[in-house]
C-alpha cells in the first residue's frame, strides 16, 4: 500500500524582512543575504601581510648595504690583509736622546726662508735667460767723491775737558767715543754757538751732534736738523733696537752713553770751481728735461746741502753771513764726514707703517736705518717678500704719457721719454729694481720731503741714503715688506 503519512513541515525561521515597495524611477536593489559560514580558515590575508614585511626587510637591506662605511667593511673583509702604515703603529721604545745644544730662534727660521728663497730664484734665473733690463747695470760701483776739507790746525783742548781716567787692574778700556771730539774753535769759522758745557742740556747743537754721530754710523734720521722730531725717534728705536737698549725713541742717559761724547758736530768746507760748474738750469718741462745731457743741481744751496746731509734751511742758519756760496766761499756744515764704511746687508727689511728701511745682517741684527717715502694709494703699496733684481748708480727714467695724463695733455707728449741721470732725475741718483716688476729703491730729486710726501708706489729715499742701500745689497737680496 501506498505510504500516506504527511509530508514533514519545515519551518521557515528566517527573519522576515518587510517588502520596500518600488521607489519611482529606480530599479528596487536585491535584498543582501548573510553567507553562511562554511568552518575553513581563510590564510591568504597572513601570507600577504607576511610578503609585504619581508619585502620591507629586503628595501632596508639594500638602502643598509650602499653606506660608504658598509662598503668599505665588505671590501676589507673580501680583500686580503692590509699592512698598517707606519704613522699609525705605536712608536717603539727608544733611548734616551742628549738635549738639543741650539734651537733656532723665530728670526733665524725667518732668516733661513729669505735665504732659501733668494737661493731658488737665482737658480731659477741660472736656468733660464733673463731679457736684458732696461736700465743698465754697472758692474763697479764707483765709492763717492769725498768732500774737500780745509786744513785743520789742531790746537789743545780746552781747560774744561778733563783727561779720561786710567783704566783699573783688570778693567778693560772704555771703547773710543763714535765721533773724536774736536775743541771748539779748533776749526775756521766754527760757529759762533759752541756745545754747552752742561753735558746734559740737549739743545739744538747737542741734538745735531748726536745726529751727525749716528749719521756716521748709517743711522739717519733723514737730514740733519738738530731736532727732536719724529724721524729722529724712529732712528733712535732702531739703534736702541741694534745695542740691546730700552726703546725709548729719545737721547736718554743710556742712549748717549752708549754713542759717547759727540765732540763738535760742524766743520768747515771751501766751495771749489766744480761746485760752481755742476750748476745747471732749472727744467720744469719734460721735453725740456729729455734734451738736456744731466739733470743737476738748480742752486748751490742744494748742491751744498746734500752734500752735508742736512737742510738748505739749518744750512743757511749756520752761515747767517753768506748771500751766495762762490768759489772759494768757506762753508759751516755737518760733519757726516768721514764716516765708518758701509757694511754688507743679508736682507732688508721695509716697515709700511714706520716708512723705514732696515738693512739686516745674517743674524738679523740690524746695522742701519733710513726713513723713506711710500705710496699714497695702499693698493700699489707691495708686500711680502721680494728679491733685489738689478742695480744701477746712474740711473735714467723713461716718462710714460699713460702715467701722467695732465703733463702730457699739457705738453702734447704722445710717446715715451728718456729723462738723463742725475741728482734731480726723477728717481735720483740710484736704482734698485725689486722683483716685483715696475717697482724699487731709489733717490729723489727733493731729499726734505722724505717721510712727508708719498711715492707712486717705489721706496724713495734721500740720495745719500739710496747710494748706501745700493752699496749693502746685491743681486738677490731678500726684501721683506712688512706691514
């Protein structure tokens, strides 16, 4: 028979979800049903996250490795065993050395580098030719004509003097003074005001004294004047400097007693037919100049004061009775002659700030001092350390119109010109070329304005004192330029 139980009724436990009815214009959205859950764990989310992190791992490896210090350690341990250098292993113990006997001083050291370059710039100048200079070179230096002395007739000192005391047992003797003394009147025509007896009293003449002492010396203050003044300190510095003195820049108790007794500062000199001869007309042009044979002294006052180192002004004083010098004139001035011979100089040295020239010797001492005149404008002003390159006693000058616009435009001078040698040639009557080119020491044709007027850019002393320097140096001298 046929099975005729009823069917199970399965009940439908779903929540029942209210129909939305069908919004206008808009198709009605599918209603969401819940998946099921089947019981399998789903893994692929951890296997990429896991990727992920070891490809950050792998980025940072890489950015780790390409460090400069990373590659280096990789290189040192792929390549073989370096030796350690020398400077870098520990020093090894020594034995005791005995004490250094010298040290070399801060001016020693200086001296040797001067030294050393003036060495390489003449080997240097061995090797290669060196074009002809434009001025010419004297290989003699003629020494300078001395001036004419009247006869002396000695006479005894006077009763003021006293006669120096013997020496004591063991007592080595004073040295002799720098200048002999000469008794007042023991000339012709000394001056009527003679040297105080009051030792201590520093007026004009005791001033010129010790002036004219150091003159002698090569210690020059610029021109003797019997004053005090500013180029007279800066020489006393730097022979206070030379004898281990106190720097004090004034004729102090120590200062004088290490000059000694000065004597009398003046002497007499008879004008000669050359003096009178040598004086040519005054040129104020430089065509005028470029025709002439020698430019030479314009007046006698000039020929005589350069020839005493002094003043026209202090000359003129002490001959307060004479016009004008002629032949036979007998003449009042300083007496720079006859001096201690010129000493050979390892370096100059040329101080900016004092407008000075120090010769040197090989232990830097210095053995002379002369005032000079520098650049106006400080950028031409040179520095550091140059060399002595040429040398000439009788130099001439060549007149650039680039350099003088004006005297040019006024004159109408298109092309250059030779300006003949003399004492009133524009760099005087000596030339030393420096290695820097254009520039060097050299004289000048207006000696009183030496430390007051400023060069175009050269060192230019008084003509007495540039013939000096020409006479210390020689080619390949050192010369410092300090501040």
């Amino acid at each position: 028979m046929p099975d005729r139980r009823p069917s199970p009724v399965r009940l439908n436990l779903a929540p029942k979800t209210k129909a939305r009815p069908p919004s206008k214009g808009k198709t009605p959205k599918r209603p969401r049903t819940r998946k099921p859950r089947t019981g399998k764990d789903d893994s692929s989310a951890y296997y990429w996250i896991i990727g992920g992190l070891v490809v950050l791992l792998l980025v940072f490896a890489a950015a780790y490795y390409e460090t400069p210090e990373i590659k280096s350690w990789i290189a040192d341990q792929e390549s073989p065993a370096k030796e350690i250098p020398p400077e870098n292993l520990l020093p090894l113990p020594q034995k005791p050395t005995a004490p250094a006997v010298h040290q070399p001083t801060a001016d020693e050291i200086r001296m040797r580098k001067l030294k050393e370059k003036a060495a390489e710039e003449m080997r240097q100048l061995a090797e290669r030719p060196v074009s002809k200079p434009t001025l010419p070179i004297a290989p003699v230096i003629p020494p300078p004509k001395p001036p004419t002395v009247a006869k002396v007739t000695p006479v005894p000192p006077p009763p003021v003097a006293l006669p120096p005391l013997p020496p004591l047992s063991g007592e080595a003797p004073a040295p002799p003074p720098l200048v002999q003394p000469v008794p007042i009147g023991a000339t012709k025509g000394a001056p009527a005001r003679a040297l105080p007896v009051d030792l201590n009293k520093l007026d004009t003449e005791r001033i010129a004294a010790y002036q004219v002492a150091l003159e002698r010396i090569h210690f020059s203050c610029g021109f003797i004047d019997g004053d005090q003044g500013m180029r007279t300190q800066r020489m006393l510095r730097a022979f206070q400097a030379s004898r281990g003195l106190p720097i004090t820049g004034f004729l102090d108790q120590p200062t004088r007693d290490t000059i000694g007794e000065p004597g009398e500062p003046f002497l007499t000199y008879t004008v000669t037919a050359d003096d009178v001869g040598s004086i040519t007309p005054k040129l104020t042009s430089w065509i005028a100049k470029s025709k002439a044979t020698r430019l030479g002294y314009s007046d006698m006052w000039e020929l005589l004061a350069e020839k005493f180192h002094c003043t026209r002004a202090y000359l003129k004083a002490l001959n307060r009775e004479v016009a004008t010098p002629v032949t036979g004139t007998e003449i009042i001035g300083p007496k720079v002659y006859p001096a201690a011979p010129v000493p050979h100089a390892s370096s100059l040295r040329i101080s900016l700030s004092d407008t000075s020239i120090e010769p040197l010797d090989a232990s830097g001492k210095i053995i002379g001092f002369f005032p000079c005149s520098i650049a106006k404008d400080k950028a031409k002003r040179p520095h550091g350390l140059l060399t002595v390159k040429v040398v000439d006693p009788h130099p001439d000058y060549t007149f650039d119109p680039a350099l003088f616009a004006d005297a040019s435009k006024e004159e109408g001078i298109t092309h250059k010109l030779t300006i003949p040698p003399g004492p009133r040639n524009p760099v005087g009557t000596t030339w030393v070329g420096l290695s820097l080119p254009g520039y060097g020491i050299h004289g000048t044709p207006e000696p009183e304005n030496i430390s007051r007027t400023q060069s175009h850019g050269c060192f230019r002393l008084a003509n007495w004192n540039a013939e000096k320097v020409l006479k210390m140096v020689k080619v390949g001298t050192p010369v410092d330029v300090e501040p």
